[in-house]
C-alpha cells in the first residue's frame, strides 16, 4: 500500500481493493458499508457494491459515523436509510447510527466488535480548497485498517 494505490483511489478510476500488510484472510462473513446517507441514490455505486457482496454473500452491515445524532434520527435519514434498505434489500443489511466525532477510531471499534472481515468506502471528490484543509477519511481508514478496504466507484 502506498501513494500509487492513494492516488487510484483519488482519481475515482475505477473500485480499488486495498489490503494491508497485517490483514489475514479468512473468509468474508462480515461487511461493513460506510455512509453519509447523503443522495444514496446517486452517491453509491450499488453496482460494484452488489458484486463484492455476491463472491461473498456475508451479512452486511451499514454504518453512519455522524456527531449530529443524539435520540432519534431526522426524516431525511430516514429516508436515506430507506433507499439503501431497498437498494439492498437481498442482503438484509443491519442499520447503525452511532454519534460520534471519530469517525477512524469509531470504525476499528465496529470492525472488532462485529468481526468484520471487509470495509468499504464510498470516496468523495473535494473541491481544491478542500482537500488543502482536510484529511481525507478514507486515506486515514486505509493507512490504520487491520481489514482490507474496497474504496467503490461507479
């Protein structure tokens, strides 16, 4: 894994699967999905998606790492939890909301505690002045992922 990998990842080229060096294979019994849960509809390549998931049939997991949840969720994730319900349906995907401001340290929790065996990103595009003044989340999940990453692109 290094900057050649980043970069195809970067350039939404095409799914890239990365793999680190600690990871062991096993089997994939458990995938975690990530998402904002922000126009899923257009945002998430289910094509690439669904294709993993079908070498694999594990059971699937959705996460949302947002600080602004507290009691209940608002209409409008509602509604996008109820498009990729639909746009998964076949895999039976299991729903977390989990409000917090670490995302990367929030996820290896989820990934030990539910023994997954698989991750995978949906990367956005930022503007120029955007990625001078953030950190992209999924390089930081690659470069501390003990499992492997498919960073999904359509």
């Amino acid at each position: 894994m290094g900057s050649n990998t980043l970069k195809m990842i970067e350039r939404n080229v095409c799914p890239v699967l990365v793999i680190p060096a600690t990871a062991q294979y096993f089997e994939v019994k458990n995938v975690c999905l990530l998402s904002d849960f922000k126009d899923v509809e257009n945002s998430i390549p289910d094509v690439p998606i669904k294709n993993v998931l079908n070498l694999f049939r594990p059971a699937l997991h959705v996460v949302n790492v947002n600080s602004d949840h507290y009691v209940s969720l608002t209409p409008e994730f509602m509604n996008e939890r109820g498009r990729l319900l639909d746009m998964f349906k076949e895999y039976r995907p299991e729903f977390y909301f989990i409000g917090t401001f670490d995302l990367v340290d929030t996820v290896q929790t989820f990934v030990a505690d539910k023994n997954v065996d698989m991750l995978i990103t949906v990367p956005r595009n930022h503007s120029f002045f955007g990625n001078l003044f953030k950190t992209s989340k999924t390089k930081q999940l690659v470069y501390e992922s003990t499992v492997p990453i498919l960073a999904a692109h359509e």
